[in-house]
C-alpha cells in the first residue's frame, strides 16, 4: 500500500529531495565481492534512507529492498540489527556530526519499521530491535553542534509526529538543560506510570484466534497515572477488543500535551478529543469531570499472530509535548 504523502508544516526543500532520491535509485552502491560486513552495512544505509523517502510518499525505492537484500546475499534484519550495534554506542558518548547522524539514523530506523509494515509486514523481528534502537536516541543529549544539525534536519525533512524523535523535534543541549535545573542522567529516562491493579481471574487467552473478554479485561486492568516534567496530571487507559483493535485513553490536565503514543514500537493514531472525562473510560479515580480525553488507536489484526503477542505484552509510551517519557 502507497503511504499518504505528508502535509509538511513547511515546504520541502527540492535539492534534499533530488539527492536522497538520486542517493537510492538503484540500490545500495556496493560491489558484490565486497565483504559481507561492508554489503550489510551499505544495505542498512541504503534502507533507513529509502524508509524516510517511503513515509513522505515516495516509496519506489523502499519497495525493492527484498530483491537488493537478495542480490546482495544478506540478512535484511541482520543488516539492520548491525547497524543498530554500531548506533547505539554513539548515542551514549558521541558528540558533534557522529551523535547528529545516529541520532538521524535512529529516526529513520522509526521509518523503515512504518513503512515495513505498510507494504510486506514479512519483518516483525525487526521491532524489538528499533525499539530498543530509539530508546537509546530518546535518552542521547546533543552537544551544540550536534543540536544545530538536528535543527537543521528536522527544517529539511518534517516527519508525521509520531515518527519524530524528540530529541530531533527538540534538540536540547547539556547547557539548556542545566540551565534549566536538569540534569543530563535525569534527562529523558522513561518514567513508568504508577500502576493502578485490579483484580483479574485466570484467563483463557483466545477464542477461534481473537483475544476472549477475561483477556481485554487484563490488558485494561494496566492503567496508570504519574505528573509530566511540567507538573501537569496523566491518567492512561489502554483498551484491547476482540478483533486486534488497541485504544489508548489518556485523561488529566496533560492529556492534550500528549505528543505520541505506542505499544512496543507500533505507533498509534490519535482519533479524537473527548470534551470531558466524564464521557471517557468511567475511571474515575482523582479525575476532574473537566479534565479532557484523549484517544489513540492502532488495529493490529493484520499483522502476524507472534508479532501481535508480542505487542499486546510490550510497554504502552506516552510522549508529552514538556519532555515527558511514560511507560506503563
């Protein structure tokens, strides 16, 4: 399936266009007798690029990558999980244009992992890998040059807002952030929401191949609620219904700051603001009946049945606009 082209907030510059489609266009430039680490590294290159040109609406490249991963005698997973290998190290302790580019590469690995699951969905152990690939660019902290290059990118390619990393979104440095009062270890680590249990009976999992009613009970029974760096209240409700479909429910005065929701690392689509939480989930709990209600969705039907299990028992992320990072 084609991908809608994005609206960006501001026009795309023609140049950045022309080059990474000329960049990609036929392949990834490596010679076959070259060794297998340079045509891994050179394919994973080659991907991440095709994969942000896919979600803007270009998708030709991005959709041969299976016969340019066969030419080239590799593993397209393989490929991508050596390069998240060699990225992560970089967003712990690099700095200036290295941190920049891993940090770009993490986003687009976001990308590749949308549109992946747009066209083949032949992949999805390529999740657990960009997850974790993010979230360790979710924590990196830009020094200024790097920042600069993050602003600059982000002008150049405005990616839909769930595929945008924060850290490129808003590329804070360590001086802004102690000037600010933060410090660097405090800086952007996921905070997990506090729980809010009930009780659930043993479950029967599935029903001719659907979740049964004690197994979306479950799965809604992990609310939470916690306070955004801003100070503003988070209550989170997550939904699953018999046929796959995920609804996230985000009530409290920082429901409308809430920038991005996820399980695992499948992004979900925010649908609709609710007028008050007294027309939302009937949780509650320390809830002011003006608090407003956000929701998020994501049906998940369609994807392979371990890659739904997987979901399904993976942490729900909740972004905020404040710099806020939940899980729950």
């Amino acid at each position: 399936m084609t991908p809608m082209p994005v609206q960006p907030s501001q026009p795309f510059e023609p140049d950045h266009l022309a080059r990474l489609r000329t960049r990609v266009e036929g392949g990834a430039a490596v010679p076959l007798d070259a060794p297998p680490d340079d045509r891994r590294s050179a394919f994973a290159a080659w991907w991440l690029q095709t994969a942000r040109l896919a979600v803007l609406g270009d998708d030709a490249s991005f959709r041969t990558w299976p016969s340019v991963a066969k030419r080239l005698e590799i593993d397209a997973v393989e490929a991508i999980a050596e390069a998240a290998r060699h990225g992560v190290p970089t967003l712990g302790d690099g700095a200036g244009e290295p941190l920049a580019e891993a940090i770009i590469d993490a986003e687009d690995a976001g990308c590749l992992l949308e549109a992946e699951s747009r066209s083949t969905a032949l992949l999805p152990a390529l999740a657990p890998i960009i997850e974790a690939w993010q979230l360790a660019a979710a924590e990196a902290v830009p020094d200024e040059d790097a920042a600069e290059i993050l602003r600059e990118h982000a002008a150049a390619w405005p990616l839909p807002a769930d595929l945008r990393l924060p850290a490129v979104e808003i590329p804070l440095t360590d001086l802004e952030l102690l000037a600010a009062g933060v410090s660097r270890a405090a800086w952007a680590k996921p905070m997990r929401l506090a729980p809010v249990f009930e009780f659930e009976e043993s479950l029967a999992l599935f029903h001719d191949g659907r979740p049964t009613e004690a197994m979306c009970r479950h799965f809604a029974a992990r609310r939470g609620e916690g306070v955004t760096p801003a100070g503003s209240m988070l209550r989170v409700v997550p939904q699953l219904d018999e046929f796959w479909g995920v609804v996230v429910e985000v009530t409290g005065a920082a429901a409308r700051r809430v920038r991005s929701v996820r399980i695992g690392s499948w992004p979900l689509r925010r649908v609709e603001d609710v007028e008050s939480a007294s027309s939302g989930s009937g949780w509650s709990d320390g809830s002011d009946e003006s608090d407003p209600v956000v929701l998020f969705e994501a049906v998940i039907a369609n994807l392979p049945f371990a890659a739904r299990m997987r979901l399904i028992r993976s942490d729900i992320g909740i972004s905020t606009d404040d710099g806020g990072r939940f899980l729950l």
